[in-house]
C-alpha cells in the first residue's frame, strides 16, 4: 500500500513547486511520484499512463486537484474508475475527495461536472471574444512583429558580412525566434 502523487502543468515554463508544497502541507509521505509539464486535455500523458500502469491494490492516488488529473468530467471520471477498478483510492486535496466514502464517490462526480462547466465557459467567453474582433474588424491574438525603420539598413548590412545576426537581434532588440520571422517577412516583401 503505497500513496501515490500525480503532479502536472500544462507547460514547460510552468512550475511545479506548489503542487508539492500541498502534500508537505497535508502531512503526506508520497511514495512514489509521477511529474509532467502537458497539457491535460486528453489522457495521452506518458506519466499519467505510467502512473495508471504502476498502481497496484491498496495504494492511494493523491492530486492537487481534479484539473491537474483530466480537464474533462468524462476523463476525470474514467481514471478514476480505471483506479477504482484496480482497487485503488483517489483523493483530491484542493476539492477535499475521498474516493473511499460514497460521499466522496459522489462529490467527485458533481466537482468534476462543475470542473467541466467552468472550462466549457472560458472556451465559450475566449470563442464569443474572437467572433466579436472579427465582426468588428479587428485581429485578435498576438500582434504581429513590426519591421522598424532601421530593419532594412540593419538587413543590408548583416546580407553583406558585415554584422553578424546576433549583432542584428541586439540593435533591433529582438528575440532570435521574432528576428527570423522578420527576416523572412522583409524577404518575401522585397523579393
């Protein structure tokens, strides 16, 4: 009987830090720990499927919360029936879950309808924001970079040796991923 954690983020620059802050805080030992920075909008996490995999009769599975398990009510619900299966408990900390208790059963079903709600609402906002900048005219997302005044003088001169690119991205202030876009914008434009 092991107590099993599952810690994600949706992203490499992301950190992982409280979510291990929040069992030392619970007082619990995790025995063994499945980490990732993925996204979890589907369950093809190689962690997530390791962990499923590892778990054996008795042991306990322990998250922050639902969202950092499944971003889904349908997911959500399918691992820990895939856990309960294998007779394995899920607990929740943020949401306060405990899979053992039918209480717990069934506060797991209602948080994870309401975990569903809330990321179906923020689609939907994100989905009616887009449709009103393009009823209206305007772009949406991030602005494209600008080629400056000096671009053209800078490109001439890093065409012909005489400034190195890094040399170009430092008087341009730009970042090398933008100053490659740039580049191939002014080229496209001026071929």
């Amino acid at each position: 009987m092991a107590n099993i954690g599952y810690i994600r983020v949706s992203t490499k620059e992301q950190n992982t830090g409280r979510q291990h802050a929040d069992f030392t805080s619970a007082n619990i030992k995790i025995d063994k720990l499945f980490e990732e920075k993925i996204s979890g909008k589907n369950t093809e996490r190689p962690q997530l499927q390791s962990m499923l995999s590892y778990v054996r009769e008795g042991d306990t599975v322990y998250v922050e919360s639902f969202s950092r398990l499944a971003r889904s009510t349908k997911d959500l619900l399918n691992i820990v029936e895939e856990l309960t299966s294998k007779k394995v408990d899920f607990v929740s900390l943020k949401e306060n879950v405990n899979t053992t208790t039918p209480q717990g059963r069934f506060m797991l079903t209602v948080f994870a309808g309401l975990a569903q709600l809330e990321r179906e609402n923020i689609l939907q906002r994100q989905r009616e924001g887009i449709d009103l900048c393009l009823s209206e005219g305007r772009s949406y997302g991030r602005p494209s970079a600008i080629i400056s005044n000096t671009f053209a003088e800078n490109y001439k001169q890093w065409k012909a040796g005489k400034i190195k690119a890094v040399d170009f991205m430092r008087i341009e202030n730009i970042p090398k991923s933008t100053f490659y876009k740039l580049v191939k914008r002014y080229e496209e434009q001026n071929s």
